[in-house]
C-alpha cells in the first residue's frame, strides 16, 4: 500500500551501467581516499586503473599461495605439538634422574657411615682380641 502511494505509476525504471563506469567511479573513490595509505587498496586501485582484462592469473597465484601456507601452518603445528610433547618427555626424565641421583647419593652417605662404624667396631674387637692376647 505505501509503496503505490509512493511512486504514482506501476512502471519501473530501469538503469543500465557499464562495467567501464562502475570502474571509473570505483577508482575515483579510490583516489578520493588516497589520504589513508593501505597497500591493499593500492593493489585494488591498480587493477581497476590497469588496462588488462582481468587479474585471473595473479589471484590464482594468491590462492595457491594462501593453500600453501594453511599446509605449512598446519605443518608447523604438528610440529611445536612434537616439540612440546618431547620437552616435557625429557623434563619428565631430567626430574626422574635428578630424583635417582638424590637419593643414590644419600645411599652413599648412609653406606660411608656404616663403612665409619664397622670401621671402628673392627678396631674396637681388634683392641679387645690384643688385650686378651696379652692377658
């Protein structure tokens, strides 16, 4: 209802615009923004002022590129997951070592201490047999 009050007659019109004008008006509103530098919009705006027919070639070239690096990037987390698991594999072991050398060395004090009293038990029975020899 709004609609028909709006235009007085059912007829549409119809425009017709070239892609040689969409281009023109595009790369002019490319240029009346030339104050903020992106490289992306330069790389559009040369394309839209070149007089090649299309960029088919170069934005083949962009997807297998960015195909690439999804495989590299999906490679390069596989591996950081490798050398993760692998470091704490080994911080793991270094912690185990650490932990076994810990207590071989308290064996070892406890074993010079034992060595010290059966040392000076030896000594002590040595002393009492020499005594009773010469009683």
């Amino acid at each position: 209802e709004l609609f028909k009050k709006t235009l007085p007659s059912p007829s549409l019109l119809q425009v017709k615009v070239g892609v040689k004008a969409v281009r023109q008006q595009a790369l002019a509103a490319l240029r009346a923004s030339r104050g903020r530098s992106d490289p992306r919009m330069d790389l559009v705006m040369l394309a839209l002022a070149g007089r090649s027919k299309n960029f088919d070639k170069v934005l083949k070239m962009i997807d297998e590129m960015v195909a690439l690096l999804g495989k590299e990037q999906a490679d390069d987390d596989t591996k950081k997951a490798y050398c993760e698991s692998s470091i704490d594999k080994a911080e793991d072991e270094h912690k185990v070592l650490e932990q076994t050398a810990a207590d071989l060395e308290a064996a070892i004090a406890d074993a010079k201490e034992e060595l010290a009293t059966l040392t000076e038990e030896i000594a002590a029975l040595s002393a009492g047999i020499k005594a009773l020899d010469k009683s």
